[in-house]
C-alpha cells in the first residue's frame, strides 16, 4: 500500500484537475449558438437526441417511467414511510398516465396541450435525457478537485451568509446555469458521502435549485421582458439567494437536524487559518489523489443518472399532471391566493385578486404564473412575477417529486411552507425593485 501524503503524489496527476473539470465547467456553464440557438453543451446535447429519437423519446419516456415504478415496489423503498408509499402509489398511476398519452388514448382533459403534452414533451423527456448525459458530465466537474478547490476559496461567503459549504456554490450555479434536476443530482451525492449535514442539503435543495437560465428566457419572452433581460437576469441571480440567506434561518430550513446521512463517513469542512489559495490548492490535490480512473467515474455518475431519473420521472407524471389539472379546471390555486392579497394589495399591483391567484398556481408549475400575467400592461406586475417563477424554487410539476425521490431530508409540507415564505419574501423585495429598474 502506498503511504506517501496526497500532495506527493498528485503533482504527476494535476493535469486531470484541469483537463477534466474544464470540459465540466464548459458543459454546463459556458453557452454557445449551434443551429441558430444558443445554449449550453448539455442541453444542445440533450437537443440532438430529442430530435434522433424523434416519436421514440415518448416510448423511452414511458419505459422508464414503468421502470420507476417498478423500482419503487422491487426495493421496498415504499415501505420506508407515507411520504414515500404515497409517492409509490402515484408512480403506479404515472405508467397509466404515460401509456394514455403515448398511445393517444385517454380522457379528454387530460390531452389538453398545457396537461399532458406539456409534461411529458416539455418536463418528462427533456429531464429523462438531461441527467443521465448531464451525470457524466458532472463526474468531470465535481470527482477530480475542482469542488473542493472552489469550496475553499468561496467558504468566507457560502457559510456566513447561507450556512452552508463553499462547495455548495458549485450546486447554485450547476442550476441556475444549468439545470435544477443536476443541481439536485449533486446535492443528493454530497449528502450520501458526508459532505454535507441533513440541514446543509436541504438548504441547498430549498434555496439553490433554481430553474435554469433556459427557462428564465422562456419566462422573459412570455412576460415581453426580452428588452430587460440583462437587469432581469441579474436582479433575479442577487433576489433568489437574498431570499435564500433569510430563509436558512427561520423554520422550517432551521430546525431540520444537522446530522450527517446515516452509515456515510462524516467529511466536514475545514476551517481555514492560513493562505487560502494555497489550502484550497491543497485539499484540490487531496481529493485529486483519490480519484478513480476516467472510465469509473463516467461509469458511476451514469448508473447513478439513470437511478435518479427512474426516480424523479414518474412522480413529475403524476404529480404534474394532477397539479396542473387542478390549476386549470379548479379555484384551488384562486383560494390559496388569498393568502397573498394582502401583501398584493398593500405593494399596489394591479388586478390584486388576479395576481394573487396567479403568484399560487407557481405552485403547480413554475411556468403558470408568467402563462397567467402575460396580457398584462404593467411591467412592475411582469417583472416580478418573473422573478417569483424562479425564486420560488418548489412547484409539484416537477420539483417536489425530485425532491422527494432523493435523500434529502424534506417532506411535502416543508417544501410547502418554504415556497410560501419564499414567494411572499420574493414579491416584498422585488416589487421596489422593479419600480427603480423597468
């Protein structure tokens, strides 16, 4: 066994820190126009398979939504408690679901474009492609030195301001640049291995996992907010995580237990004294030195791709088509509205009750509420309904599943109250905001 220290023998092996985590970094966060769009590697990746499977996406989906469920059943993970036979069960319904729409059999209601169609072509299969070809990609951006290289430099922020690791900043722009599901993929690793505590992910999952920049576009475009995107985009990045350093410390976020993922080896972070580029560089080597070979790495983040999205799929099915049925053809979304009309109605915004209605249905689908304002004159009104769809971070279509799919420690009623708290902190902070700058 070699017993030389991790800094002796990983010079001869450095250049895999670079090599390796710039084709990561270039995958996720550096866009770039390929047949007239503009976007990053992954999702032009996930572009090009879309389009060779053509109609054979909507059967690859329906697999694997099948093999989802019968996950859920072969591991016993239904048993583990309600949450989780709750979501069995509705993984059941997500291959009858899935069936109807691939088949084009079915109730009426439930081909409606903004149901079904919508969540399978727009949420099932573009997600079902992105984080299996994403997985192998981020083995190359976290399994080779670069987390913990960045954890270190950034840890003067992430832990004060957000009580979180430096690493955790990796996390936060994998999903604003990238997207949500990934940023979810990493955060669930980092728990299994002990790198971060139950309440360290959680804050991760609940304040970091955006949508993606993509989606902000489609966002901006519905709202005619195209002429602001550079104040848009940035006034949301700076609200979003503003948002997320004042929930961390309130309830729910700050009462889930800080114990780290059972049976994993504890890694906490390190406090740094000394030089901090130097330690950074260091721990960088240290983890470099432990890395597997290329081929294991790719192997491993796959399998563990594939794992995730038999998860995830068939509970953003059915609880995305349940979601959006209720919000269309129900006053649910109306009637938890009023939570809001207060706060709507004190900050001045037009159509108060509209609005207020509109701000719920996010949660249902992120998209909802820009769907909803889109006819409106007000800017201030676009604005910040803009902002709230990403802000909010939870919405059943497709979040809450993913969420619940993984270890995270967060259940339904949590993730619940967070998007509460964080849609009503989003429209107070925005809305003065958006009177200054549109």
């Amino acid at each position: 066994m070699d017993h030389r220290s991790p800094d002796t023998r990983a010079p001869r092996h450095r250049w895999r820190l670079f090599v390796y985590s710039a084709v990561g970094v270039v995958a996720f966060f550096v866009p770039f126009t390929l047949g007239g769009t503009s976007t990053i590697l992954l999702d032009h990746i996930v572009r090009w398979i879309t389009a060779a499977l053509g109609e054979g996406a909507r059967f690859l989906a329906l697999a694997a939504v099948t093999a989802g469920a019968l996950y859920q059943f072969a591991t016993g993970r239904w048993k583990e408690d309600t949450t989780r036979t709750v979501f069995a069960f509705l993984s059941a319904l997500a291959v009858i679901i899935s069936a109807m729409l691939v088949i084009g059999r079915g109730p009426a209601f439930l081909f409606n474009p903004q149901i079904g169609p919508f969540v399978l072509e727009k949420l099932v299969i573009p997600i079902g492609l992105l984080i299996p070809v994403g997985a192998v990609f981020l083995g190359l951006l976290v399994g080779f030195g670069l987390m913990e290289f960045i954890g270190v430099l950034v840890q003067p922020i992430m832990r004060p301001v957000f009580h979180t690791p430096g690493k955790s900043a990796v996390d936060a722009v994998a999903s604003f640049l990238g997207s949500y599901s990934l940023g979810l993929l990493i955060t669930d690793r980092m728990y299994r291995s002990g790198s971060y505590t139950g309440r360290e992910a959680a804050i991760v999952a609940s304040g970091f996992s955006t949508v993606s920049a993509t989606f902000m576009v489609i966002v901006a475009r519905t709202l005619d907010l195209m002429d602001h995107w550079t104040t848009y985009f940035l006034a949301t990045f700076v609200i979003t995580f503003v948002v997320t350093a004042i929930t961390v410390r309130v309830p729910p976020l700050s009462r889930i237990s800080a114990d780290y993922y059972p049976g994993s080896e504890p890694k906490p972070e390190k406090t740094i004294t000394g030089n901090r580029t130097r330690a950074a560089w260091d721990e960088a080597m240290a983890e470099l030195s432990k890395a597997d070979p290329l081929r294991t790495v790719v192997w491993n983040n796959f399998r563990d791709g594939l794992t995730m999205v038999i998860q995830i799929l068939p509970g953003i099915m059915a609880v995305g088509v349940i979601g959006l049925t209720v919000a269309t053809y129900t006053p649910a979304f109306s009637i938890l509205g009023a939570v809001f009309y207060p706060v709507v109605w004190a900050l001045g915004l037009p159509t108060p009750w509209e609005t207020s209605g509109a701000l719920a249905a996010g949660l249902a689908e992120m998209f909802l509420p820009a769907t909803l304002m889109a006819d409106s004159s007000d800017m201030v009104l676009k604005f910040t309904i803009a902002v709230v769809c990403v802000s909010q971070i939870f919405f059943f279509s497709a979040m809450v599943p993913a969420v619940l799919a993984t270890d995270i420690p967060l259940n339904i009623v949590q993730m619940i109250t967070i998007w509460f708290i964080r849609v009503l902190l989003t429209v107070l902070i925005t809305v003065p905001v958006a009177h200054l700058i549109v």
